[in-house]
C-alpha cells in the first residue's frame, strides 16, 4: 500500500514542525475523539504511540478523551500501554459474547451498562488506578456530559424528549447546548493546555484513584444505551453525566498553545463539533481552532480496502450476525497496521512536511 495514513495539520504547527521537525518531544498533548468502534482501525497506532514513539519521553504529555477516547488514554495511562490497549480491544471487539444468539432488540440497558462495566474493569484492575490517575508521563484528561433539566432522567420518554429538543436547538446554533448540557473536565494538572478551554461552561473535577472510573463510564455513557453516572466523587450527588460526545464529539475548542503542538490521530479525515452534529455535516470546525494540531487519519486508500470500504461502528452490531461482525472487524484491526508502517516510515525518513495538508 502507497500511502495508508493522511496528514493535515494547522498553520502553527507546521511553522513549528518546519523550525524543529516532527518529533514526539515536539508534541504536548494528544486529542482522542468519540466515535465507538470506529477506533479500532487507529488501536494499533495507539499501540504503537504509546509504547514505541513515545517510549522515552521523559516530559509530560497532555491527553485529552472524550467517551472511547478517554478509555484509549486510560489505557495508555497504564503500567502496561500496549498490553491494556489489547485487552481494551478484545474486550470491545467480542462485546456481547455472552448474548451473541439473542435478538440485539432484546439486549436492553441493562445488560449494556453491566457490560460496559465489565469492559473498563478488564483493562483497568484495582492495582491499576492509582498508577493511572499519577503517571507523570501520560497525563489523563476525561471529557464528560452533566445534564440539566429533564436530561437528568432515565425515563426514555422523558430522556428522548429532551433529547430531541437539545438537538433542534443545536441545529439553530450550537452554543444552545449550554442550556442542556454543561461541560465536564475531570483534569489531571492545571498546567495542562486542555484546563483553559472555555468555549463552553466547564465544570473542572480534579481525576483522582476515586472518581476515575466513574468519569471514565460517565464519558462512555450514550444516552438510551446505557445509563447516566451519578455520585462522582467532586460533584453534586444529585447531578448526573453522561457521553463527553455529546458536546466534544470530535472536538470545537480553541487550544491557546505557545508551545509544541497536539496530535490528533483520528478515523476520520474530518471533524464534526459535537454529537447532534451527525445530523448537520456542513458544520465543520473553523481552521483557525486547529492551528496548532496535527491530524493522523486512514488514507483514502487503506479505507477502500477495508471491508464493506467502511469503518467499524454501532450499526455493525444490527447489521451484521456476530461471527460476521467479528470477522470484518478484526479484519479492520489488522489493516490499522499499515497506518504504523507509515506513519513510521514518515517519521524516519523525515517526510512530514513533504506529505503534511494544510486544514
């Protein structure tokens, strides 16, 4: 395959990357984006970032994950990198084995929400969380959703109503959000440059060994899938979060940046504000915002030899019967290698700027 990843970046970062070259010491933060399974064609990236690229980095390294982003960065967070990163993925890719001869209409949430539990718990033991919560290197930082008004119920009715009502208003202008939803930033450093973001209002938690799971689950909460998180340690026990997607889909915030830049490996070569935004395509983010990211996506190339020529995503699970689900997404797993080879290849033969788009 000639080419199996897409570069784009900002304005300022290729300034900066031109002065300095690319280079992980160059980089300060990471950006990890909802999107369910679509990640899975970036795993073995992130196998490969976390425990090859950045191997001897001795500086902090901002992450920032919003829903399966968050349980990405908790998993390079780890004593172990590469290994959580397999075992996240495995888990994420035999979901529901338990269930695979039952109608998916049948498997309700309940049975999702304890499985999603038992997902974060095979790659985050006990043992674990402290390391994660204190790794000097790898510093975590969860995207959350607090709801207000009737989004704090679990009644589908009432919940979908207010759902509803949320995105029509989203469509006239998507600061309306604020009305139903406010940001949730469980940080693990002030010093980060993810702390500052203010385009929307942002309630900060600082990450401890005694909220981290719970933010973890809040930020992979979808509505009407599985169910809302309350009584996070730093919150009000009457305040319920839900998918950090729902504001922070694939990220719309401005990055005040002096130094170095964001890498933003993505599975797609486009990002979309936030979750009710699926429905609006032509709202794209302002290229004044990415400035100062990198973006690493699948090729067009590699997207045409996958199966189906699609990512992995939700409606695989209805769509597909379960050795078939299976097989076409360990086949995307597998194709996600050629996005290391390249990107290895690009570093080593110092090809950046010679591939790189501007946004």
């Amino acid at each position: 395959m000639k080419r199996a990843i897409k570069i784009q970046a900002g304005k300022k970062a290729i300034e900066k990357i031109e002065k300095r070259g690319f280079s992980q010491d160059l980089i300060t933060g990471m950006l990890g984006a909802s999107g369910g399974p679509k990640w899975l064609i970036l795993s073995e990236l992130d196998k490969y970032l976390s425990s090859t690229f950045f191997k001897y980095r001795e500086t902090p390294l901002h992450l920032l994950g919003s829903s399966v982003g968050s349980w990405r960065f908790a998993a390079y967070a780890g004593k172990n990198p590469e290994k959580s990163i397999e075992i996240f993925r495995d888990s994420y890719t035999n979901f529901g084995y338990r269930y695979k001869d039952l109608d998916p209409a049948k498997i309700d949430i309940d049975i999702l929400s304890k499985l999603s539990i038992d997902m974060l718990h095979s790659f985050i033991k006990d043992d674990d969380i402290e390391y994660i919560v204190n790794n000097p290197i790898f510093r975590l930082n969860i995207i959350s959703a607090k709801c207000r008004g009737i989004l704090k119920s679990e009644n589908r009715i009432s919940l979908s109503l207010g759902l509803g009502i949320a995105a029509l208003t989203n469509a006239i202008d998507r600061n309306n959000l604020k009305y139903f939803f406010k940001r949730a930033l469980f940080y693990s450093d002030k010093s980060s440059p993810f702390y500052a973001v203010d385009d929307m209002p942002t309630e900060k938690i600082r990450l401890s060994k005694n909220n981290l799971l719970d933010s973890l689950m809040a930020s992979g909460s979808i509505p009407l899938v599985t169910y809302g998180v309350k009584n996070i340690e730093g919150t009000s026990r009457k305040d319920i979060y839900r998918d950090g997607g729902i504001i922070d889909y694939h990220f719309d915030i401005d990055l005040n940046i002096d130094e170095g830049i964001v890498l933003y490996p993505h599975f797609y070569d486009f990002a979309l504000p936030g979750w009710f935004d699926k429905l609006y395509k032509k709202r794209k983010l302002s290229p004044k915002k990415y400035e100062n990211i990198v973006m690493i996506s699948p090729s067009k190339e590699l997207m045409n030899k996958l199966p189906n020529r699609k990512l992995t995503d939700r409606k695989d699970f209805q769509n597909f019967d379960f050795d078939t689900r299976i097989k076409n997404w360990k086949t995307v797993i597998d194709m996600g290698r050629y996005m290391v080879d390249d990107f290895s290849e690009m570093v080593e033969k110092d090809q950046f700027l010679d591939r790189v788009k501007q946004f």
